[in-house]
C-alpha cells in the first residue's frame, strides 16, 4: 500500500525469511562460524539458542546453505513428535525405504544401515531440529542414543539443536546431562544493539528500493525503535511496518513520535502514554540471556549439606522445615566473609578523570552507579497458600517482579529484552537449597510445579524474611513459608542484575576487555588507588587481586571472574537489586487459615 508512496519496489519489513533481506550482524556471523566448527568437528551435538525473533532460523539456513556437497541433511521443523514418529521422519527426510514401519528397533537399524553406506560413500550425515525446546524426555533420549552410531573412528551423525532459551534450561536437567555432556559446539544469539539495529533498519530499505534522497526514520526513532523492541529483529520489522503505514496515511515522509507511539500501542499492547521513547542514556550489547538454566529433579529433596555462607537477608532465625523432604535447612547462615575495604561513595564512583590515575583512559564499560529503591508497600499479608499468588507465564511473572522493584514501569511483551535498554540483564540458574539461593541474594522468578498435574506457575519473589517469602502479585505483597513453596520448587529461578556491558562469558588471566579493566579500577578504587593496573589485559597482579576477594567473599578462589564473584562486587558497590534491599515490611498481622 504504501511502497509506491515513499518509492520502495516491494514492502521492506515483512517477516517472511526472504533470503535477499538476509543481514547478518556481528552476532550471528559468530552463531555461524561456532556452528560451522561444530559440524566440522563431527559427531556429538551443536546446540543454537536465542529468544524469539532473534533470527535462528536466518542462522540456521545460513548453515545449511554452507555445509560441503557431500553432506545429507534432515531438516525437523516440527518436535511434537514421539520417538518412533521422529525416526520415522529422519528416514523420510533422508530418503530411507521404511516400509510403513513404526517398530523403534526396525527403524534404528534402517537408519543405521544407511548412515554406514553415507559414510562408505564419503558422505556426512546431518540432523537438524528446529523449536527443539519442545521435544520430550522420551525423544531427547532416543535422539542421544542416535549418536552411539559410529564406526571405530567417527560418528555417522551430526545432529543440530535450534530452540529458544528454554532448551538450555531442557539440557542441564541432571537426567539428560549424557545427552549435555556430548554438545560440541553452542551459542546464544542475543538481539541486535542499538547500532546493528540502525544499519538493520537502513539494510532492508536499501534492498527493497529506497531512495538515496529518501529517510524515514531518523536517528531518534531508531533509538526508540531499538529501546521498545529490545532489539529484536522480528519486532522491529512489525514496528517499523505500521509507523511507514502510519507516516503514508497521514500525508508525511518522515516518522514523528505520534506515529510512533501509535505503532508500539498496536504492536505490543502498550499504552502509547507510557512508551519510552526517549534516548538511551547508556550503550547497550546484550538482550537477555538466558541463558545457563537450569532445572533440578522432579521432585526435588532440600539436602542439609555443607555450603558456603553468605550475608544474611534477614534477621537470624530457625528456618522451617522443607515440608515432606524429611530435611530441615538449619539456622540462617552467617557469613564468615570479611568484608572489603569500600571505597567513600559507592553511589557516586570518582570521576573518570580520577580513574585516569589508575589507567591511561576511561575503561568502555562505565562505572556502575547505585540503584534507588523504589518505596516499599508498608504492610503484607501474611498466607500459607500460594497459590493464590501464582502467574501462569514467567513473562507475567517477571513483569510484575520488575514493576515491584522499580525496574520498569509497565508490562512488557518481552521483559528480558525490554529491560536491557537499561543495562539490566536476566539470568537463569538453579540451585539445590534456599542457603545457596540466599547466597545469590537476588529478587527472582521461582518455576513452581505441581506433583500432581506437572503444570508450572510462577511466583514474584522480591524478598526473605526470616523463613517467610515475600511474593509480589498484582501490585500487593505477600509472606509466604518458604516450605509451601519448597514443595513445589525445584530449585529453578530467573533473577536480573547489572553485569558489566561486555561481560559475556566468565573472564580470567591472559583476556583483555573493557570489562577486565572496569574490574582493574574499580579494585583499585575499593584500594584507595594502591595497586594499579593500566590497559585492558588481565595480568597476575589483577588474578591475586580477585582472589583475595573471592576468599573474603567465600568464592572458590580461582582468580576468575564469573557471575559469582561479579554479584559479590555488585553487592559490595551497592548496583544491584538484592533480597536484602527488598525485604517488605509487614505489621504482624494473624495468619489466613
């Protein structure tokens, strides 16, 4: 409709994988080439993740656009499939004669006969699964026993794992860790940054015709366009879709806010009064990440084991029993960590011309600054029952958990990509006992499940106090035992932090990053400006200095740096939202029930 108007040859934003639009940022030439190693390798599993939207599938064709002449590739799009279907599928992808068969044991050997063939012929074999979050226990664990087909040098058979972050947490299920153990290759494609998603947006107007005199969008746009999609490239496609529909039924050439505004209302569900469209105040390089989860056993039992103690949340008091896990938690723990020399205003670090003392220039990531609490509702309701204050998405879940802490200030389509417009990321992990989630001193999103109809429901924890969970639901707060919640509670959760903006995977001596010399001047800071370390490469000096605060923070002292001992500093610099922080008050009204 509006092609003609603005001189474009055919509409540049539809969402269908044309291969003439195909724009790969720095992120997913690196998805690419980990996945091309991976294959090169042989055998085992390669594994590609990344949140909706993110371009997997443009990865994924890629792939397989690059792989040699000699290879046979099944491509699986749909994973609702049991285990016979799924070999049943292989076969019929790979041109395999199964004569109607659905014995598993038939199947298996068919397979395996062709692939011994394949490989005589000087032929690689390739199975490729799209949306393989979704594929069950069963079939995952008929898919690892594929990889036990092999000759006495080589695996017959590649197999590729696409999905969303879910996967991952799928994959580091204690009952699949053979099937984790044998992942070769793996990466997470986060959306694009505020400058991939300019020079995206300019990508495909250029190749659907725009002219040279031509520009609708402007840099202010786009950095709203990035700020409210969380860069996103599907989102981004559907916005900047209805803004040209917008600017071409009002008569305009150029974008304006209203236009805007109107299109984020009808694209997210958002209200256009309350759209941030002002301009991002910090650089940004990472959506959400997902990314380490991890999921216990179905029925998880609270060990009483020895773990490292950590700052207490709250006032010390004998913790209630995990009810029917036979285990009591023990007493709250009490840190035996010494605390760090603390610089004179964690909230307002030196400027940069005083950190030029300990370096020759500022580092790229900035210093982080203390966060402020928003107030706390003064009174919460003291239940039993948590069902009550259950969501049945992780999405409504964590919304409300950064609408209680101040993070955000309305509901957002994809909270983990919305919030990393203000340096914010998400995490998944998983820990065995409320002592070690103490330890990680986050609000979070618990995944409960029910023993009884598997279903999951999520709650918003924004606090511990004394053995009591304060849950945040609807804009009202509850304390509820943490043994109601142990009950249904694997020990599976996502929380958010501030991480330093390049910080991707753990660091450690020898890697040179802006992240390496942030952590350079900030422990030169904490040291009053004693032991400088100038440049960007972590040196022996840098690796004993992390040590020393692993041990007073009761970290392994391995000298590196993970999301550990990054959360311990952020604790130490006051950056982060923390259980402490969030713990709401209550005026000790009787027990429901």
């Amino acid at each position: 409709m509006y092609c003609r108007y603005f001189g474009l040859q055919e509409p540049p934003f539809s969402i269908a994988p044309n291969p003439r639009y195909l724009f790969m940022s720095e992120r997913h030439r690196e998805a690419l080439a980990h996945l091309l190693y991976g294959v090169g390798v042989g055998g085992g599993f390669v594994l590609l993740t990344g949140e909706v939207g993110t371009g997997k599938t443009t990865v994924s064709r890629c792939l397989l656009e690059q792989l040699p002449d000699n290879t046979d590739v099944a491509f699986i799009l749909n994973p609702y499939l049991d285990a016979a279907e799924l070999l049943a599928t292989l076969c019929e992808e790979l041109g395999i004669d199964t004569d109607g068969s659905s014995s598993l044991k038939e199947l298996n050997e068919r397979l395996y006969q062709f692939l011994l063939e394949n490989h005589a012929k000087g032929r690689n074999t390739v199975l490729l699964i799209d949306e393989a979050q979704h594929l069950q226990y069963e079939v995952l664990e008929t898919i690892r026993l594929l990889t036990n087909l092999e000759t006495n040098t080589k695996k017959l058979l590649q197999i590729i794992f696409v999905g969303q972050p879910e996967l991952q947490a799928l994959l580091a299920k204690p009952s699949l860790r053979q099937l984790a153990q044998r992942i070769t290759a793996r990466f997470h494609i986060d959306p694009l940054n505020l400058a991939e998603t300019e020079a995206y947006i300019a990508h495909r107007l250029r190749v659907a015709g725009l002219p040279a005199n031509q520009q609708p969008f402007s840099l202010g746009i786009i950095k709203s366009i990035y700020s409210i999609s969380g860069g996103i490239p599907r989102i981004i496609n559907v916005l900047c879709d209805r803004m040209l529909l917008g600017t071409y039924s009002q008569g305009k050439t150029v974008v304006d806010r209203g236009t805007l505004k109107q299109a984020a209302l009808e694209v997210m569900g958002k209200d256009p009064d309350k759209v941030e469209i002002k301009p991002l105040l910090l650089p940004v390089a990472a959506a959400c990440v997902l990314i380490v989860g991890i999921a216990g056993l179905a029925w998880w039992q609270w060990p009483l084991t020895a773990t490292p103690a950590a700052p207490p949340v709250a006032a010390s008091a004998p913790a209630e029993p995990i009810a029917g896990s036979g285990f009591e938690p023990g007493p709250e723990p009490r840190s035996n960590a010494r605390p760090e020399p603390q610089m004179a205003s964690p909230s307002a670090p030196p400027p940069a011309s005083t950190a030029a003392n300990a370096t020759p220039s500022s580092p790229a990531t900035p210093a982080p600054v203390a966060v402020t609490l928003p107030p706390s509702p003064a009174v919460a309701t003291i239940d039993t029952d948590p069902a009550t204050y259950l969501y049945t998405s992780e999405e409504e879940a964590l919304n409300q958990l950064l609408l209680a802490l101040g993070v955000a200030q309305y509901p957002a389509q994809a909270p983990c990509a919305d919030i990393v417009a203000r340096g914010w990321r998400c995490e998944r992990q998983t820990v065995k006992s409320w002592r070690e989630f103490r330890e990680i001193n986050r609000p979070a999103v618990l995944a409960l499940r029910s023993r009884d109809t598997e279903e999951t429901q999520y709650a918003a924890l924004v606090g511990i106090e004394r053995s009591r969970a304060n849950i945040s639901f609807d804009g009202e707060s509850a304390l509820l035992p943490l043994t109601s919640l142990g009950e249904s509670w694997d020990g599976e959760f996502l929380f958010i932090w501030r991480p330093p903006e390049d910080f991707r995977r753990p660091i450690s001596l020898g890697d040179s990053s802006s992240t390496v010399e942030w952590l350079a001047i900030t422990f030169a800071r904490m040291d009053g400006g004693v032991g400088v370390w100038s440049g960007e490469e972590f040196d022996s000096h840098l690796s004993e200095r992390v040590k020393q605060f692993q041990r007073r923070n009761n970290i392994d002292a391995d000298g590196i740096v993970g999301i550990k001992t990054l959360l311990k500093l952020n604790d130490q610099l006051g950056i982060d939202k923390t259980l402490d922080k969030r713990a709401l008050a209550h005026n000790g009204s009787n027990e429901k029930g």
